[in-house]
C-alpha cells in the first residue's frame, strides 16, 4: 500500500505511536476520560430537554434549534482558540461541561 493509500486511522495511530513514551507526557496532558465520559453522560440530558422543546413546536422551538447550531459554531471556535492559546484537553472538557450545565439549568426552567 502506498503512502498516500493509507487509511486515515492507521496514519492517526502511527502518529500518536510516534509520540513521547507515556512517562515523559506531563500528567495534564493526558486525555481526561472522566471527564469526557461525564460530559456525554451530561450532555444527554440537554439533548432530551432539546428535543422535548423542539415537539412542543412554535416560536420557542425555532429559536431552540437556533440556539443550539450557533452555540455549536460558538463552542467549537472557543475550543479552537483555547488549543492554540495552549489549553490542555482537560480545560477544553471542563469548558464544554460548563455549557452544558447552564443549558440544563436554562432548559429545566421551562
């Protein structure tokens, strides 16, 4: 197989293979998996408050389904920004935890 023939994971997994041994990766640079795991677990319920809000139709849900893409676009430009300004994935995951809890506590006051 030729280079350029290389599926996109085998090349994903020859890079991380590439990268430091474990033990010389600093402690907060390690994928948060806690974290990440919590934040899907979190992030359901915002998706059922959502989609609760969009059946009930009207004004509301339109502007629901608004909110929601541009908050989309919003969080993944200050993702983004916080990568290349040096933040660790940890900080990134704790961020986007924080949306979701004021989307759970917004959607919840209906």
């Amino acid at each position: 197989m030729k280079h350029n023939d290389t599926p996109l994971p085998a090349i994903a997994f020859q890079a991380v293979a590439n990268m430091a041994p474990r033990d010389e990766v600093p402690e907060q640079a390690s994928f948060p998996w806690y974290a990440s795991t919590m934040l899907a677990y979190e992030s359901f319920e915002v998706i059922r408050l959502r989609l609760e809000k969009i059946l009930l139709g009207g004004d509301d849900a339109h502007r629901e389904a608004r909110l929601m893409v541009s908050e989309k676009v919003d969080a993944m430009f200050e993702a983004g920004a916080s990568l290349m300004a040096g933040a660790t994935p940890g900080s990134i995951v704790d961020r986007y935890r924080e949306h979701v809890a004021a989307n759970t506590k917004r959607l919840s006051a209906i």
